[in-house]
C-alpha cells in the first residue's frame, strides 16, 4: 500500500510541474493554481515519504531550489499572458530575485556558522559548561532551514495568483512586501547568530578543557569504535558492550570516531569523546589508559594502536563462524578475546600465526538478560523468530537466507499455524537488491496474514498503547542522551551524572518491552526493525529460532532453546556440521523447508527434541562455563592485563633509566642537509595496514 502511494504522489508531481507551463501559456488563472498547490504538496509529501526519489532528482540537478524558480517563472508567466500592469510584473521579478537572494545568502550565513561550530571533540558526560561554546541557534532557523526559506515565496504567489483573479493589484503588493519582509528578518536573525557564533572556542582551547576533564576521570580502560559509514544500523556494535564497560572495577572510556556513531551511542555514564581527525586524537592525553578495546576491525583503529602504552585488544561484537570472527587483521592486537574454546580452535584452524596465548576466553558479559528454556512459558501458538544475517560485504562472506529461501520459508511458516517475529539484520538489503526485495515481500506476507488474525482487537490495542509506548521512548531517549541539537550543543550540555539513573532506565525499558508485546496479542505476527525491541528480547519472546550462520545463534544458545540453521545449499549434513561450529546442536533446514515440520514437533512436542543434549554441549564450547560467569571472567581479563602492561611500562622506564647516555656528535645543519639522500629526506610515515571490515 505504502509503495501504491508513493507512486501516486510521483505521479501527481510529475503531472502538476508538467502542466505549470501549460496553464501558464493558455493562460488558465485557476488550473494553474490547482498545479502550483498540488506540485507544492506534493513535494512535501515526498520529501517525507520518498527522499531517495528526491535525492535522485537532486542528482538530476532538478534540486529543490531549482523547482522553486521554475514555479516562480511559470507564474510571471502567466501573469504576463493575463495582461497584469507591467509595475506588478517589475516589482515581482525583483522580489522573487532579492528572496533568492537572500535564500542564497543565508544559505551562506548557515554554513559559515555550521563551520565555525564544527568542533574537533565532541563530548558526553563529562562537565564542559567551562568551554565557552555558545548556544546553538533557535531550531526554526538553523535546521531545515533551505525549506522554511523557499516556502516564504508563498504569500507572493498567493498575492499575484488573488490579484489576477480579482483584477487588482493590492493583493500583489501585499504578498510582495511579506515575502521580501519575512525573507530579509530571517536573514538579519541569522546574521545576529552568526556573531555568536563567532565565539565558539579554538581548537587548542577546546582539546585542552577536555584534556582537564579526562585528567579529573583518569580512564584506564578505552573501547575505541570506528566505521567508514556509521549510521544508527551499525551502533549494536559499541551498544552491546556499554553494560559491561560500567560493571568494569577500572575506569572507563569510550572513544568514537564518526558524529554518526556520537548521536547514535546507547544510554550510559561512562565519559564518551568523539575525534573525528587523527591529528586531533592524537592530541588527548590518555596516560593511565592501559587497555584499549576494538568492537571492529577498522582502518583508523592504526590510529589508536599507536599508543605503546596500553595493550590492545580485539573482542569483536559476536561470536559466529563467519570470516570476521577469525579476521587475520586480528594479528596487530596484543590479545583475542573470544566467548569460548570455539573461538580459540576457530582462529586456530584458519592458522593466521596468532599463538594460543595471545587468545583469551572470557565468555558473554552481554547475555545475561536471556531466559533459559525451562523458565520460557510457551504461548498458544508456537512462536517462530526468524532472524536471517544480511548478504555480507562479499559473496564469499553472503550466508544470507533471504535470497534463497527467505519467501518460501515464510510461505511454509504460514502454513503451520505458528506466530512469527521476523527480524532481519539491519543492513538487510544494503548490498543486494534481492535480498530487499525478499525483504519487502516477507514483510507483505506477514501483513496480509495478520490481516486475517483479529484485526479490530488489535488496532485498538496498539492504538491504546502507542502513547505510554512514546512516552517511554521520550524519556529513554532523555536518559540516553539523545536529545535535541547537534553534537555541538550536546557537548554544550554535557554534565557528569550527578545521580545513578540506571534503575530507572532499566524499569522503563521493561515496562516498554512489556507494554509493546502485550498490545501484539498473542496471535499476529511481529516485524522488528528498530532498535527495540532487542534482540534477546525477541529471543524471550521465542520459541524457536530459526537463522543463518552468524553471532545471532551463537547467542540464542545461551538460553538452550531449539534453533534451526538454514543450510540453503542443500550440502550434507555431517558436511555442513563439519563446517560451522554452532551447526552442532542445530536442526538444519533445507532449501526447499521439506523438514519444516518435523523440525517444529521440538516445539509442540517438547519431549520430541532429539537435539537438547547437543545444545547443552554446544553452549559450553562456545560460550564457555556457566561460573564463573562471563562478567567476572571479562572484568579478570581486563585487570590482568592492565597489570600487565603496567608491568611492562615500569621495566621499560627502569631500562632507560640504567642505560648510560650516549653523547652526540654536533654536526653543522647545512652540511648534514647537504649530505641527505633526498629520497629518504622525509621522515618515515608507516601506510596504515590493508583493513577490511566485515
């Protein structure tokens, strides 16, 4: 439905800027006002619902701007084919000229201030009201403001269009003197903010205030993030871990790279900085630092592994069998820290030359909220989670069901009468068009189904819950620190927490959850693509899960429920075993889901589940032991290693201490400059390693 009016409003827009030049020509007074007033609406309706069209518009060179004098042209057209007095003509070209220009130069205006508050650190938690950034300019004139300035065209065109119609020119000059009037007090308040803007503080003073900052928290323990094009989408990466940073014994940091990652980063107290330029990462001060810890394998973390001090260690964001759990880039890191011994004979077999000491277990601090399967309490109806990975960055890395199998497993799913909850990967559909499309028909099949299965009851359940479900999210999102402004204004409004906070975030966010399935009944399906409800919350709300190789299994065994494996190539089974760790305690899934059935009798006949002595194996081998749990054997991990690398550090001073000096020999500069190969006259900067990201 949603795609229908998309093309409808396409559809209307096309047709109304086509018949613009047409009623203009005729002229017809009132059909061109009925195009200019549906080529205006639907504008708006499709920046709001289409953007990607309109991004290929822009691409097109038909930008918004361009649209807005071609509208504008067509109207003194048809002013001029109407006869109107020729001063009403002049003096509307030269208002609609001055409002461009005045667009355009408050479009200049919004980007000088835009630079002037790019800063090189922005900030959270930590007490920056000592910085003396200004506050940011009033929402109605800094954000969208290109669109609030061209729509100041609009009593101009409303007064020619009135005066044409009325046969008098008062109309006219009204309109023209409140565009021109409304356009000129926009710019001057703007003008006005760019003086304060003028007063944000310079780079140094702003890297040294957050210097003293840091130099008060003392961190000790650093997890740095980078990705080349971070969105909301890629954010679990760093989000997953923030629970376990704040249980740490040391102190915590976290350092992020990209403003994207900034505005989406989860709740926490732990102080966040984020230094998009490596010449200004390289200028904070981190001297107790002594463990940093990388989520990804990225091409700025050569950034961070500069820092001798401190040990570096990978521990990724899941535990899978995919290429990116046993990267060969791992090598540059001090230690490997996997959940299990799966993880150790994983790297292990693809014989990187990373030694077995170098690799560390330490478990799942992250899986602590997921319900074991004896406290699960089954509902009416099975329910299904089918979470399929997305198509990966390669083809050789695509373990991706949806292309092959996604539609008809789904169709097969519908017709056993269970309850689905369908959660694909967030970046499902970023490289493949055909894994989007099965995504958007998974999705309609769902909805039509749920279209059969008490509708009324739910509507009004949902349209019951919806406003305490944004009131939830309003404060979560206040907790968080996601906020309004930019990140300058954030690191403007940074404060350290002056109170623990956490029972309240944790309260809310069970009271969302709770609220938000209660108002799904216990009969439709489920589609999951925000950020809540999690994932282990999904995997609480299960029965089954059904997957593809990735982390997400790895997970869902720690609740030891059933869970299927799609092995869309149809290999043989002890093949497909052989060759993926978690397929051990799994049901596997052919392509055309002939098992299907049989598979779901684990479901509804729980006794029948010839697989549950394999996943209690499994679960050891891949997430470790149960005790001590994963949080006591990470938080060990840490200490000893920092102890280490203090260790290492005191050795080092000592060494240089005992070491006699070495006497220089003066040499005259010019003759040391004459004596130089030019070739290897510039100093040696080291190319950062060939890093892929999967």
């Amino acid at each position: 439905m949603r795609g229908n009016a998309d093309l409808l409003l396409v559809f209307l827009f096309g047709a109304a800027f086509a018949a613009l030049p047409v009623f203009a020509l005729v002229p017809s007074l009132w059909g061109f006002a009925a195009a200019s007033a549906v080529s205006y609406l639907a504008d708006e309706a499709l920046h709001v619902r289409s953007p990607g069209f309109v991004r290929r518009l822009a691409a097109l060179q038909l930008d918004r701007t361009l649209r807005f004098a071609v509208r504008t042209v067509m109207l003194l057209a048809l002013a001029q084919r109407m006869n109107a007095p020729d001063t009403v003509l002049i003096t509307g070209l030269a208002v609609f000229c001055a409002h461009f220009a005045m667009v355009m130069l408050n479009s200049a205006l919004h980007h000088a201030i835009r630079k002037r508050r790019m800063l090189p650190v922005a900030v959270r938690n930590l007490d920056m009201s000592c910085a003396g950034i200004p506050d940011q300019p009033p929402a109605y004139l800094y954000r969208r403001f290109l669109r609030k300035l061209l729509h100041l065209d609009l009593p101009a065109h409303a007064g020619l269009l009135t005066a044409l119609a009325a046969g008098t020119t008062y109309p006219a000059y009204i309109g023209y003197a409140l565009t021109t009037g409304l356009a000129a007090a926009a710019l001057l308040a703007l003008l006005k903010q760019f003086r304060t803007a003028r007063r944000m503080p310079g780079r140094d003073e702003m890297i040294r205030e957050v210097n003293r900052q840091l130099a008060g928290h003392r961190p000790e323990v650093a997890l740095y993030f980078s990705f080349a094009s971070v969105s909301r989408d890629f954010m679990y990466q760093v989000n997953m871990w923030i629970e376990t940073l704040e249980q740490l014994d040391r102190r915590p940091l976290i350092i992020l790279r990209e403003h994207a990652s900034f505005r989406h980063l989860g709740r926490t107290r732990i102080p966040v900085v984020c230094v998009p330029k490596a010449d200004d990462l390289a200028e904070l001060e981190l001297p107790d630092v002594r463990v940093v810890l990388y989520p990804g394998n990225a091409g700025k973390n050569v950034h961070m592994l500069r820092i001798a001090e401190a040990k570096h260690v990978f521990i990724g964001h899941g535990d899978s069998d995919k290429l990116a759990s046993s990267n060969r880039v791992s090598k540059v890191y001090d230690e490997i820290w996997v959940a299990g011994r799966a993880g150790r004979d994983r790297y292990q077999r693809v014989r990187h030359a990373i030694s077995d000491e170098a690799i560390v277990e330490v478990g799942r601090p992250q899986l602590a909220p997921i319900r074991l399967h004896t406290d699960h309490t089954p509902g009416p109806l099975p329910v299904v989670l089918y979470a399929p990975t997305w198509e990966g960055w390669s083809d050789d890395d695509c373990h991706t069901s949806l292309i092959p199998m996604g539609v008809t497993l789904v169709e097969k799913l519908l017709a056993q009468n269970v309850r689905v909850i369908y959660k694909p990967h967030p970046l499902t559909g970023r490289r493949s068009s055909a894994a989007a499309d099965a995504d958007r028909a998974i999705r309609a099949m769902l909805s039509a189904d749920n279209e059969q299965r008490e509708p009324a009851q739910a509507a009004a359940r949902l349209a019951a819950a919806l406003p305490r479900l944004k009131e939830i999210q309003a404060r979560l999102d206040e907790l968080a620190g996601r906020h309004g402004g930019d990140y300058t204004q954030q690191t403007r409004d940074a404060r350290v927490p002056d109170r623990d906070d956490t029972a309240e975030w944790r309260v809310l966010h069970a009271e969302w959850h709770r609220i938000f399935w209660a108002s799904r009944g216990m009969l439709r399906h489920n589609e999951i693509l925000g950020q809540l409800p999690t994932l282990y919350e999904c995997f609480n709300q299960a029965d089954i899960l059904i997957s593809d190789v990735s982390s997400v299994v790895a997970d869902f065994v720690a609740g030891l429920k059933p869970y299927v494996l799609t092995n869309a190539h149809d290999l043989p089974d002890e093949e497909f075993r052989a060759a993926y760790t978690t397929a051990g305690g799994a049901y596997l899934l052919d392509r055309a889901c002939t098992r299907l059935p049989e598979i779901l009798r684990s479901v509804r006949e729980p006794h029948h589940d010839p697989m549950a002595p394999h996943r209690r194996t499994l679960k050891e081998y891949v997430l470790g032991p149960d005790r001590p749990s994963s949080m006591e054997r990470f938080n060990t991990a840490v200490n000893a290693l920092a102890e280490r690398a203090e260790a290492e550090m005191t050795e080092r001073r000592a060494a240089r201490q005992d070491s006699p000096a070495i006497p220089l020999q003066r040499t005259d500069s010019a003759d040391l400059v004459g004596r130089l190969d030019p070739a290897v006259s510039e100093p040696f900067r080291p190319r950062p390693p060939d890093v892929t990201v999967r």
